[in-house]
C-alpha cells in the first residue's frame, strides 16, 4: 500500500472551484449587461416631462408616463393592500396552527401550485370574472390579478420566516400565557419581523414588474385615471405597447419605463437586504 | 463531566474520613439539620395521579404519582431521556404546542385535574410560571420583557406596572445590572442576565409555582449560583420544581427529590433521606455515578 498522489485531487479541487465560480458570475455578468443596456437605452428618456406629463401620439414632443407611474403604483398598492394581509394570514395558519394537519398540508401544496401557476393564466382567469361580467377592463381587475399573484409568495415566505422562530420562544409566550394568537402576534412575528418585511418587499418587486396578468385586466390607457373602473395606464403594458410600436420616440419612453421599474425593484431589494441586516446588530 | 463530579458524593456520606473531608462531611450534614424542622409538615401542591404521557405512539412517562410540597423546592433528578422535562411540561400544559403529544391521568391542582378539558389554561399559566433551559427573553426591552405578563394579566397604572417591573427584576437579583438599560433590547444581556430577565417575568406575575426546567445548564457557574440562592430565596411564596441535570444541585437547594428512571418514579423523598440512605437500588446507582 502505498499513499495515493495528491495532484490529481488538487486539479479536481480546483476544477470544480473554477468552474463554480464561473456559473456565479454568469449571475452577476447578465445583471450588470441588462443594468448597463437599459441604462443605455434609457436614460435619455428620463426627463421631468417623463414624469408629469400624459403620452402624446408618436412623432410629438414632450410626451411622459405620468399617468402609467400613478396606474402602476395604484394597482401595486391596491394588490399589496389585498394579497398581503390575506398571505400574512395563511402564512400564520400554515406555520402556527396547522403545520401538523391535514388541512394544513393540503393549504400548503396549494399555495405551491398556485405560485407556479403562470401569470398570464391568472390574468384570464380574472379577465373571466372580473372584466367579462362588468363589460370592462378596470384598475380594480387589474390589482385583483396582482394580488392573486402575491398571495402565495407571501403566504410561503410568512410561512417560512415564522418557522424559523426557536420553538423555545413559541413556549416561553405561551408560558405566560398567551392566547396562541397573541403569542404569535406580539412575539413570533416581532421575532420574524425582518423576514417578514423582507417577504412582503419582495413580493411587491415582483408583482410590480409584471405584465401578463394586467394585459386582460387593466389593460393600459392614455388618459390619466378618473377612477378604478375603466382601463388603467401602468408601466409594464406601457412598456409592452411601445416597445413593440414602429415609432422612434415610443421605443425611447418604453426604455425609459423599462429603466423606472428596474430602480424601483432594484431599490425595493435593496431595502429588503437592508431590513435582514439590521436585525443581526 | 457530572458523572466524575458527582462519583465523589456518596463518599461524603458513607466513607468514615478524618480531616478535611471529614469537616466538609459534618458541615454538609449539619446543612441537613437545619433544615429538619420545616421539613415535617407540608401538604401537596400538585398531585401526579396514574399519570401516562405518550410522544405519538411511544410511551414516555408510566404511572407517574408525585406530590409536590406546597412551599418547598423539589427536585427533579435522573438520567438524559427518563421523562424529568415531560413529567414537568404536563404540569403547564405547554406539552399541547405540540398535536402529537398527550396526557393522560390526573394532575390535581389544589383538588382540581388540570388536565380537564374545561381547564383556563392562561389563567393555569399565569397560576404556574416555568422557567426553560434556554434563557428566552422576547424580543422586547428588558421593561418590556417584564411588563409584558403584567400587561397581559392585569390592568393597572403606569406607575404601579413601573413599580412592579422593577420589584420583580430585583427579586431576580437583576435590577442593580440592568436599571440603566432598561430601554435596551432584552437579547442584548448576558446569558445569565437573560435567564434571570426570563426569572423576573415569571415572578412579576406572582405564580403559585414555578416550574424550572435545568434553568442553569445553558449559564455559567456565578450565574447559577444567582438563579440557585434565588429559588432558595422565592421558596416559602412559591412552590419551586426545578429539573436538573446536576446532583449537587439537587441536594443544594432541594427539599424533596422525585428520582426518574426510563419514564417511571423509582424514588420520591426528602431529599437528605435520598442522598444519604437511598432506598432502591437504581437511585443509589445513579447519584453513586455508576450510571447516567
């Protein structure tokens, strides 16, 4: 017997290092292509018109997003107001009351199927009972459709934050007894505080920059919004509309919306990592 | 690291040595002595009856019967896995977090089985505090820490909450090290300020009894000493249960001692009687050392 050469582990080490870094930088290398290209492309749209004024036909000056910036914030905010506490909630009873039951179970692989779900199907199937019935595309339809879409990220996340709190301290609030609730309420979600803000931003990133579900459902507008139940203008459908049409100047504001929403994601996650950091001081 | 610890106790008692030993005997028996008066009439604050607890399917504590001497500091001893913590989690009921856990017997409180169904258990749990391994400050402030039980029990003005919280953290021998940091996060103290941060919570909501689960085998040795000479202290107002991993502990503070083997109570008695004249066999094997 005698002792194996290390060179040909210490190549093999290294391989796989290499080549692990390598796929980890593809991550950081198509960020920083996408960032660079739709800062490229987007920045010469940015101007105050940009923000306070309406969309003109194509080939008129001085043309903005005004009216899609407000649209867009309205139907996140009305998703978030929907989709969150009801996710909240459903993270609660899968995390607290019904980890062990069957109903729990059953809750859980749901709200996994219904993360998977594409979101252009969620945008027909609200289409189907939101806009077909009343005889309009609407803001309201469109916030509806969000919210459909948040609610199991939010769910999951909930879910997953609560069960990070030590069991210990789930008994130490019961001990002096708490309501199950209360215990929950004042306790495990001041102990999951972060996680849970950091859930409900990302969640909010991600229905914002979405498209399918709006294009049956706010579909998109020129006119500024008079009220929740006719189209509403957004960013996304804007951005699809435009980058699609023939015209020059349309293309230059669909990258500069592109641009608009990028920063809002990208700020909305550093927020996010913000909050996770401040809870380890 | 108990064991060889702890081989050397029944020597004290059985060994006739001369010298130093033979002093520390004396002095350590004469601790016994004293205590020989208080211990004559006690009645039972807590009564184990035919008590069975299961972890789903597995059978964990048999026929348990135990009671506990309103008043007093009893000790729960025996090795890792003989059912001391479960036996204690029935008494709260905090075994109930779980789906797959029951109970089944009786545990009289004052008379009545609390493993009724009828049975308030925030009331039960105001009425019986517990005291975990771990220390588990909430993450709040080390007034909030306190003031959160009073609040949720009682209502009362803010000077009087005021006043509580601090007559609590120093029944807890906390107030000296924690009244310029009372706005501070409770998670900020020590290991062993935050066990007795958790100490002064339960007491502020004066509990007729205190349940304490190895309360000392996450804290160092000063700390310990603290939490010990407090359960000495508190005894007499509350009834003190306390689990523990450590014999010297157990005969330190202990009036009676409940020994636990494989989910069964060898052995129940005063705790002198136990540590000098075991009656059967397992209990002198375990505080011999021989085992556990």
């Amino acid at each position: 017997m005698t002792p194996r050469s290390d060179k040909g582990r210490k190549l093999l080490d290294w391989m796989v290092k290499a080549i692990s870094v390598c796929a980890a930088l593809l991550g950081l290398f198509f960020l920083g292509w996408i960032l660079f290209v739709v800062i490229d492309r987007g920045i010469a749209a940015i101007n105050w018109q940009f923000f306070t004024k309406l969309p003109m036909p194509p080939g008129m000056e001085g043309g903005g997003v005004a009216n899609a910036i407000l649209g867009t914030m309205i139907m996140t905010a009305l998703a978030t107001l929907l989709g969150v506490p009801a996710g909240l909630l459903a993270g609660v009873y899968l995390a607290e009351f019904g980890k062990h039951s069957r109903l729990g179970a059953w809750v859980r692989f749901t709200v996994n199927v219904l993360m998977g779900i594409p979101s252009i199907i969620l945008g027909l199937f609200v289409y189907s009972i939101l806009v077909y019935p009343f005889g309009t595309f609407s803001g309201w339809a469109g916030g509806v459709a969000l919210s459909i879409l948040m609610f199991p990220v939010v769910a999951r996340t909930t879910e997953d934050m609560l069960s990070m709190v030590p069991n210990a301290l789930r008994e130490a609030a019961l001990a002096i007894g708490n309501p199950r609730w209360m215990a929950t309420l004042s306790i495990i979600f001041r102990a999951a505080k972060s996680g849970l803000i950091t859930g409900v931003l990302l969640s909010v990133a991600r229905v914002s920059g979405e498209t399918a579900p709006l294009l049956f459902t706010a579909l998109n507008s020129s006119y500024m919004m008079k009220s929740l139940n006719e189209p509403l203008a957004n960013l996304t459908v804007t951005i699809y509309q435009y980058a699609m049409s023939p015209y020059d100047d349309w293309n230059q504001i669909a990258w500069g919306a592109s641009l608009l929403i990028m920063t809002a994601v990208l700020l909305l996650n550093l927020a996010a990592r913000f909050a996770v950091r401040e809870k380890k001081i | 690291m108990t064991a060889a610890l702890d081989e050397k106790m029944p020597r004290r008692f059985t060994d006739e040595e001369t010298g130093e030993e033979g002093a520390k005997i004396e002095a350590f028996l004469h601790h016994f002595q004293e205590e020989d008066e208080e211990d004559t009439v006690s009645s039972a604050k807590i009564s184990a009856r035919n008590l069975n607890f299961y972890y789903g399917d597995q059978q964990a504590l048999f026929d348990n019967n135990l009671d506990i001497a309103e008043g007093r500091i009893t000790a729960i001893i025996g090795p890792s896995g003989c059912g001391k913590s479960t036996h204690l989690r029935i008494y709260n009921r905090i075994f109930q977090l779980y789906g797959n856990q029951r109970a089944e017997g009786e545990v009289l409180l004052d008379g009545k089985n609390l493993l009724d169904s009828g049975t308030n258990l925030i009331e039960l749990r105001r009425r019986i505090g517990m005291i975990f391994q771990k220390p588990t400050p909430f993450p709040l402030s080390v007034f909030e820490n306190v003031a959160y039980g009073l609040r949720l029990h009682f209502k009362m003005p803010k000077s009087e909450l005021n006043g509580r919280v601090e007559s609590a953290l120093k029944k807890a021998a906390l107030f000296d090290e924690v009244k310029d940091k009372l706005d501070k996060p409770g998670v900020a103290l020590s290991g062993g300020q935050q066990q007795r941060l958790c100490i002064a919570r339960t007491i502020a909501l004066e509990p007729e009894i205190l349940l304490m689960d190895e309360p000392t085998s996450a804290i160092d040795p000063v700390a310990t000493r603290k939490v010990e000479e407090l359960a000495e202290e508190l005894k007499g107002n509350f009834t003190i249960v306390i689990v523990t991993h450590s014999m010297q502990q157990a005969a330190r503070i202990s009036d009676f001692t409940a020994f636990f083997y494989k989910g069964k109570i060898i052995e129940y008695g005063l705790t002198k009687e136990m540590f000098t004249n075991p009656k059967q066999k397992q209990t002198e094997d375990y505080i011999t050392g021989r085992f556990g």
